[in-house]
C-alpha cells in the first residue's frame, strides 16, 4: 500500500512535469484586418468573437499561459472570460497591442 506521503509527492512531481510542457502563447483578439496592419511577433490571430470555437483548432492547451491583448484590452477581457469559462486556467489579459508589446519586450 502506497502511503500518504509518497502519493502526494508523486502528484506534485507529476504537476511539475506537466507544466515543464505548459508554454507561453500571445494571442491577437483583433479582426484579421487589424493584425494585418500589425501586431506582437510571434502572435496567434483569434478573433475575440470566434475564440471559443477557434482556440481549439489550435495545439493552446488549457495550462498553457495564454496572454491576451486587443486595441485596448476590452475586447481580450472578453476573451479572457471566454477562455476561463472553457477550462483554460492560466489566461492574462496585456491590454492593448502597445501595452502588450512593451510588457512581452517585442516588437
């Protein structure tokens, strides 16, 4: 029989393995349009209004750090509450697209 103990230090070494694959994902809550015109390199386009659907369509998993942003942080706030609402447990809001690429230290 396993005790206490070792049980819990296998789930906490299990958890810490898990998130060893966990990774950072910047996401673009704009119109296709708006990213066209610019946007934080390296970054996902997913609408705000269809990110329910489309994040899934993606390999975003639900413990990965989502960082979201927009034009001026309304519209990935309302991402950020989508996401949340799906599971997804490590979601930020950066604001808008020049807050987002101070903070991420891109361009």
């Amino acid at each position: 029989m396993i005790s206490k103990r070792k049980m819990f230090a296998g789930c906490i070494g299990l958890f810490l393995a898990c998130s060893a694959f966990a990774k950072d994902v910047v996401i673009d809550v704009r119109t296709p349009q708006e990213f066209q015109s610019g946007h934080v390199e390296g970054a996902l386009n997913l609408p705000h209004d269809s990110i329910g659907q489309d994040i899934f369509k993606t390999k975003v998993a639900k413990d990965d750090h989502v960082i979201l942003y927009c034009r001026s942080g309304r519209r990935s706030e309302l991402a950020l509450g989508t996401l949340k609402g799906l599971g997804f447990s490590r979601v930020e809001n950066y604001g808008g697209l020049e807050q987002a690429q101070k903070r991420l230290q891109k361009p």
